[in-house]
C-alpha cells in the first residue's frame, strides 16, 4: 500500500481528534468541539477542544457549542474548517498551512457527499493535499494486523459516533457493516429512557457518565438491587433534582445496543465468502476503538457468533496509530 508522502495525518472524530505526525506520534488530543459567537459560518471562534467541553450546555448571551461532527461524519462545514485549522496550527506550530499535505481518517461506507465535504472543510481550513483513508483499515494497521497478504481477517471498530465492521484482505475492505451513533448512541438511549419513562432531563455528560456506571456495575455482576443515582432537571416539578434509578431497569437499554452490534456482525458474516470465512474462524474478530473496553459488546458478538474476540492493546488509539504507520509507508 503506498500512501504517499504526507506531513500529519488526522483522525477526526465524533468525540475527539487526534494529530498524528510520523515522528512524533500523537500531538494533539482534544475533544472535537468548537465555541463561537452566533452561528459558525458567520460568527467568530472563541474557544476549541478542551477548553470547550466544560462549556456543553452551559453557554449564555450568543454563545454556541457547536460539534463539527455527528454520527461519525461532518455535519458543520464552517465548524470543520476552524476546528481543523486549531487542531493542526495548536500540534505542528503557525507554518503556512497549505504546505502540509495530510491523511484523514473517514468511515468506510462514507457517501461521496460526505467525503467531499470534508475534503472542502480541509481545503478551506488551509491544508493542502488531502488524502481520505477508510478508518477500519487504520484501525486494523494500529491494531497490528497484518493486513496486505492473502488472509481474512475482521476488525470492530466502536467508535463514538459510529461503529464499524470490516473484513479484510490484500490491504483493503472486502466487506463493511456499520451503525451510525456509537457509543453515543447509548448516552442518547439512557437519556431518552430517564426522559420518556420518568420524565427527568438529563446532560449529554450525565448520560455518559451514567452508562459508564451502568456498564462498570453490570460487568462486576452486582447490578441485582443496585441504583444509580443522576443529577438532572425534574419536568414534573421543574426544579433541579436528583434521581435514582435501578440497574435493573436500564439493563434492558444497555443490551438493545448491544444486542444491534451483534446482529450486524451476524449479518456481515453472512454476505463473506467460504475462504474468509475460514480465514476469520481461525484469527476472530478484533475490537478497537474507545467503546471496545466495554466487556459487554465483546461478549455479546462472541456468543452471537461462536468466534474468539480480543480487545487490541490501545484500542483507543488505534486509528491514530494506523495512520503514524501510513506516515511511514
């Protein structure tokens, strides 16, 4: 695989970005958020990346967090461009951007709409030639797997706004499933759960730290009795107030999520061929990304479909490590 001679490589993501540069490794971790004054397009950038997320729905006057992503893909042009622009001058220094030539990661099913979106975000944010490699393939060269010689093998990547499967073989995809949502679907389902079923309005950093909970109490097996106690906004009353809730009852949210991840690794399976097929009954199916620590969705895809599963050593960066090593290619 020959990617050419790039100067950093990006990993744009849902949740956070990461800068990549072939001797440095990663430079720049920050959330992918962006603040400005009114709309993006038009108004004026006052903070990014960590400073911002402290700020998610408490801004005043015509303050606005906006994410430049959604569900795995752009979803603010204007936010992209200065998002990337901080990202790449805040890891590399002021040099003239457009002399950099980068890599950055996309979902594998991304349309040619969404691909070109984000090639125009980067062009206006002042890079230069811009190359878009598919992320389970990174992920797969960050997980350490061998992936340009004539063997199956199948990668999960659990990412915050999307989750992807992909077989692959001879150095590219053979075959790809996904999910858009990710981990943050499942912030989304436990708050749509609190305000459907108690009505109780909970924050976006509230609902994660709430599945992270649910997901640390369920994996120990001491869920039986147990009750999370969240913070939030009764709509009954319409005060501030504090909640408990049992680990029972948002049990059954938490395996709905699951459960759709195991179904789409089944389905995938299906559609392969007898040779990769075999390929993958020897090596299984590896887990990266920030979400594939949850023991639950290993588990789950494990018993849905009888493969051995392992979690990739950094699992959480490597996408980031992919593309340090298509620096060096």
């Amino acid at each position: 695989m020959s990617y050419g001679k790039a100067d950093v490589a990006i990993d744009f993501g849902t949740a956070n970005t990461r800068v990549v540069t072939q001797a440095g490794g990663v430079l720049f971790d920050e959330p992918s958020l962006c603040c400005f004054t009114g709309q993006a397009a038009d108004g004026d950038l006052v903070a990014a990346g960590t400073s911002v997320k402290a700020m998610l729905n408490r801004t005043s006057g015509k303050l606005r967090v906006v994410r430049p992503l959604n569900r795995g893909v752009l979803s603010d042009i204007a936010a992209a461009r200065h998002y990337l622009a901080y990202a790449v001058s805040s890891s590399v220094g002021q040099r003239r951007l457009r002399s950099f030539r980068a890599i950055i990661g996309v979902p594998a099913d991304a349309t040619g709409a969404e691909r070109g979106a984000l090639l125009t975000a980067a062009n206006d944010a002042g890079l230069g030639s811009v190359e878009l490699l598919a992320e389970p393939l990174l992920a797969a060269l960050g997980a350490g797997i061998v992936v340009d010689r004539p063997k199956g093998a199948m990668i999960l990547e659990c990412g915050a706004g999307i989750t992807e499967a992909a077989v692959l073989s001879l150095g590219g995809i053979c075959a790809t499933a996904s999910i858009r949502g990710g981990g943050d679907a499942l912030d989304g389902a436990i708050s749509d759960y609190l305000h459907v079923r108690h009505k109780f309005l909970v924050g976006p950093s509230t609902a994660e730290q709430a599945k992270r909970d649910l997901v640390s109490i369920l994996e120990e097996g001491a869920g039986e009795g147990t009750d999370l106690r969240v913070k939030g906004r009764s709509l009954i009353t319409g005060l501030p107030a504090v909640m408990a809730v049992s680990v029972d009852e948002l049990t059954p949210v938490v395996k709905k999520q699951v459960g759709a991840i195991a179904d789409m690794i089944v389905k995938l399976l299906g559609r392969i061929n007898p040779e990769l097929s075999r390929d993958i009954h020897d090596s299984g199916i590896v887990l990266t990304g920030g979400s594939a620590a949850i023991g639950l969705v290993g588990r789950a895809v494990a018993e849905a479909t009888g493969l051995p599963v392992s979690v990739a050593d950094e699992h959480a960066h490597c996408v980031a490590l992919g593309l340090q090593k298509a620096l060096a290619s």
